[in-house]
C-alpha cells in the first residue's frame, strides 16, 4: 500500500522489536542503569535497583497467594509505588492485569471484576467501601489494600507494604510466550453499555513502548547519556495513555516519573518547579489549566522541553499560547486502547502540524476508508473512517466474539473516528463517528466548532453537543467555561461563531458552566453532558404535560 508519510519520515520505519515480556524489558533497562531515579512519590525517591528488588518481592507474594499464569489481577489504584510494584510483577508471573479507575461505581466495578473473573484486587484504601459495596470481598479471596489516605478499612485487610515486607525477591521463574499471553485487560467502550476488554499482549505493549521511544530518539540525543531525566507521571496509569506513555515508555528511555495520584493545578505547578522535568505527556485540560493558572510564570516551566498531548483533540490555539509561554514543544499524538494505545505522532524534528495528530508510528499502517462500507479507501483529502494495522493492535475484547469480528476486520482495526489524510501523510481527527451531529441532512463534527470557540479570547474550556430540533432533527448547543474574571453572554458567543462559520454549524445554544466533568485522564465527557441534557429535556416534558 502507498505510505505517503514515508517521503519525509523522521525515524526509522521498519522496527525489530523484541519477544520478550514486559518485565524483562524493564529489568534490561534497570541492569543498565541501576542507581538513577526510578520513582518519585510525596518526595521519596526510589531507584531502578530497588523498584525492581520491590516488584519481585510483589512477584513473589502474589506466587505465595497461590496466583498462576493467566490469572487476573485487578489494580483499582491511582498512581502509586503499589501500582508500579503490582503492575510489573503481574507481567514477571505471566499474570494479567486489569486495569480498573478507582472512582467507579459498585456496579461498574462489579461488572469488571465479575466479567474478567479477577482472583486478586489491590485497592486503594479510599475505594474499599466501594468494593465493600459490590460485595467483592465476599468473592475475591485475594483483597489487599493501599493505606494512602488514611481511610478506615475493614478489620483484617491485608495491606500491601505488609506482604511487601514479608516476602523475599525470589518469585518463580514462569515462561511466557509475548505474542500470545494477555499482559492486560483495559477496559473500555461503555458508552453503549458495559465496557469491553480489549485484550493486550506482552508483544503489544513491548512494541508500543518501542515505537513510542523511537519517535522521541532524536529528543532524546539533546541529553548526555549520563544525565539523569524526569518525567512528569500526571495521566493515570489505569488509563492506556497513561500505561504506555507514561508509565512503559517513561521507565525505559530511561525517565524517572514524578508519580502524581491526582490532578492539582498547583500540585502539578509545585512539582515542576521542585523537580524540574524535561517530559510532560499530559490531556489538553492539564495544559488549559495550567496556561490560565494565575502564578504560572512563576514555576519554571521552562524545564519542560517537550509535551505529548493525546486522549482528546488539541485546539490549535491552546497549543500556540501554551508553546509561547512555556518555551516548549507539544508533540501531539492519537491513539486507542485497541491498538495499546498510541498509534500516530507529531514528530520531534521535521515538519510538526498543529491540529494533527501527526504520522503514523514505525511499522503502523493507516487508511481512511468510507465509513458507510468500511471498503473503500478514499483519497488524500477526504473524510472517512481511520482503520489501523499494526504490532500494537489488541488480539481481539475479552469473551465478545461478535464485537471482535465487528472491530478487526481482515486484521484491520476499525476506530470508529472519523479522519483526513494529507498529502504528506499527516493525519487529521475530525471526529467520532458516534459523536457527529446530523443538522437537516448535512454532517457536523462537533470539533470544528469546539476549535473556533477555542478562539475566542475569553473561553476556557468549551464542548459541543447536538440536541433534538423537531424541523432540522439536531442543532449545536456549546457548554463553555470562561477564563477567571471573564463575563460573556450567550448572544457574543453565538455572534463569534456566526462570523467564522457556515450558518448551520452555528451553536443555538451556549451554557455557562463553572467546569465540565472529565474523566481521571482529564478528558472532557461529552457522554455525560448529552446525557444531562436527555434528563432535562424529559423533566420538561413531563412538566408540560
């Protein structure tokens, strides 16, 4: 197939990568640099000698525990030394971990540990009553909890640093074979019911922390080989984004991580100026609030070198303001939690475009095809759905056969979004397919107004919906968030729109909110805003009747 993007390709595109687990991987990595910084977590610092002495002491509790290869493991933890040690030593076992948000409901947590069959559940001390709730500890006989916050847990939990303790570094030695043993469950795709688990082996992942590495080599030579790096470890690992370009790719480049449990504006500001790291993958909310943070100049944020941004589109805007102010680079990316997750980049040298999502990664093959027959490829140019081939792409979801079929097709993944490609192979996110508003028969990407709303220089933060309109079946209604101090009305937002855009892409409705709810990764949730909005629109009917 014709890879346009190859004519000014700036790494090597045709990778080896290696048949080994996930563990093995790292301990190459940390035999060669045993004495720089590893870890950073509430100002203790670990190195590579001693996270790895800690994730085979982990290994080996969980051995003690009577957990076997192909076992479950799920981790409902913020970012932590206990996810790192759990993590890793998961992959030293051939275990599989499941990777679960440790803010979900009784129910949603219920579904994924019941779903996967999970024999052992590492929480964090605040969520115990949550597990309470969904009467897992009457099924897992593995329970352990995380003593972070201070939270009240049930007599005779078994604590973490206590097995920790117990255990000397010799876990068993268990073969694994990368291209076909499960590493991770990461679930996702609730938005039409419950979510899946795409289905994440050794070889996925090793090859995804890979490509991501090869794309930021020449970064990377900017540095001594001798100097010590930090990397900023702000997206959660339970989310994909955060698994493979914080946590995998960090670890090996080699990047000490700053281990951050939550978003804090001036925690993350804090932090910075503490440390001083020259890596900062982050969502496009971190970087908005940490641009419109009152004091920002004031932290040294010129430390940071390079940003990788993915999880939600960039406005273009967003990114020129914060590059100027910051002196830094932002490399944005797109990915999925199919494909482990990161499939495309913006490179570190060459041509970078702003509002793309960049070239595919090494050995990534990507086609825009129609989205009615998924068939036909379309040109340079055109609108259609991304599908994705590659060493990255998941084996399939975890027990739902007719969801896999429908997704891999003839070893394709299709993605759902809906994409361009340019003539230089550079590949543009319009939107998703599920996301698109249908005005009167003619198609509007709710990106294309969010990014002109971005312009304006009072808005913060701004998301777009389609709501029901009994003549033109759906309109535009925009949720905005002023910037500190800011006053707008409905009417100046709509007018700014008006001058920038065809008439039927219009907002007919602005709201003001204080803030938008976002996922842990800081992810706007359009889902949860449409959902608000059916209950509303039902209230009111009920109301006139």
């Amino acid at each position: 197939m014709e890879r346009p993007w190859l004519k000014n390709y700036p790494a090597r595109w045709d990778l080896d990568y290696p048949r080994v687990s996930l563990y093995h991987y790292l301990k190459e990595t940390a035999d060669r640099y045993p004495e720089r910084t590893a870890l950073i977590f509430i100002g203790d610092r670990v190195t590579y000698r001693e996270m790895m002495e800690n994730i085979d002491r982990t290994a080996a509790a969980f051995a003690a525990m009577g957990l076997k290869k192909g076992d479950r493991v799920a981790l409902m933890l913020p970012n932590c030394f206990a996810y790192v040690y759990s993590y890793f030593a998961a992959m030293r076992l051939g275990l599989v971990v499941v990777q679960v948000n440790p803010l979900l409901t009784a129910r949603e947590l219920s579904f994924i540990v019941r779903d996967s069959k999970t024999s052992a559940l590492i929480v964090v001390d605040a969520m115990f009553p949550v597990v309470e709730q969904a009467m897992l500890d009457q099924d897992i006989k593995n329970l352990i909890v995380v003593p972070l916050t201070g939270e009240k847990i049930a007599p005779g939990a078994r604590l973490f640093d206590e097995i920790l303790e117990q255990h000397e570094p010799n876990p068993p030695d268990v073969s694994i074979n990368p291209e076909e043993d499960l590493a991770v469950l990461q679930y996702t795709g609730g938005t039409t019911g419950f979510p899946k688990g795409a289905m994440l082996t050794h070889y996925n992942l090793v090859a995804n922390t890979e490509m991501t590495m090869e794309m930021l080599r020449e970064w990377k030579k900017k540095f001594d080989e001798n100097e010590e790096l930090l990397s900023m470890g702000l997206l959660p690992f339970f989310h994909s984004y955060g698994m493979t370009c914080c946590l995998n790719t960090g670890l090996n480049i080699p990047a000490g991580i700053i281990l951050v449990p939550q978003f804090n504006a001036d925690l993350i500001l804090f932090l910075i100026k503490q440390y001083k790291p020259v890596l900062f993958p982050g969502v496009p909310s971190a970087f908005i609030a940490l641009m419109n943070h009152p004091e920002m100049q004031n932290y040294g944020l010129d430390s940071i070198d390079v940003c990788i941004s993915g999880a939600a589109p960039m406005p273009v805007e967003v990114i020129e303001q914060f590059e100027h102010k910051t002196g830094s680079s932002i490399l944005e990316g797109y990915g999925l939690s199919e494909a482990s997750p990161i499939t495309h980049s913006n490179p570190f040298i060459g041509v970078r475009k702003p509002g793309s999502i960049g070239m595919p990664l090494p050995n990534t093959d990507c086609k825009i095809v129609d989205p009615d027959t998924g068939e036909r490829e379309m040109p340079a140019g055109m609108e259609g759905e991304l599908i994705i081939k590659g060493p990255q792409v998941m084996k399939g979801y975890w027990n739902r056969p007719d969801e896999t079929a429908r997704t891999l097709r003839k070893g394709w993944l299709y993605t759902g979004d809906i994409a361009r490609m340019d003539e230089d192979g550079y590949f543009y996110i319009v939107d998703r397919k599920k996301d698109m508003i249908i005005y009167g028969g003619y198609k509007i990407y709710p990106r294309e107004v969010e990014e002109v709303l971005y312009e304006h220089p009072k808005v913060a933060e701004a998301i777009c919906i389609g709501i029901p309109d009994k003549f033109f079946g759906e309109v535009v209604k925009a949720f905005v968030v002023l910037k500190e101090g800011a006053e707008a009305t409905p009417e100046e937002i709509i007018d700014f729109c008006r001058a920038r855009l065809v008439k039927y892409k219009v907002p007919r409705q602005v709201e003001f909110r204080t803030d938008l709810p976002k996922s842990m990764v800081g992810k706007i949730l359009r889902k949860d805003l449409s959902i608000e909005e059916q209950r509303r629109r039902r209230m009111e009917l009920l109301a006139d009747q």
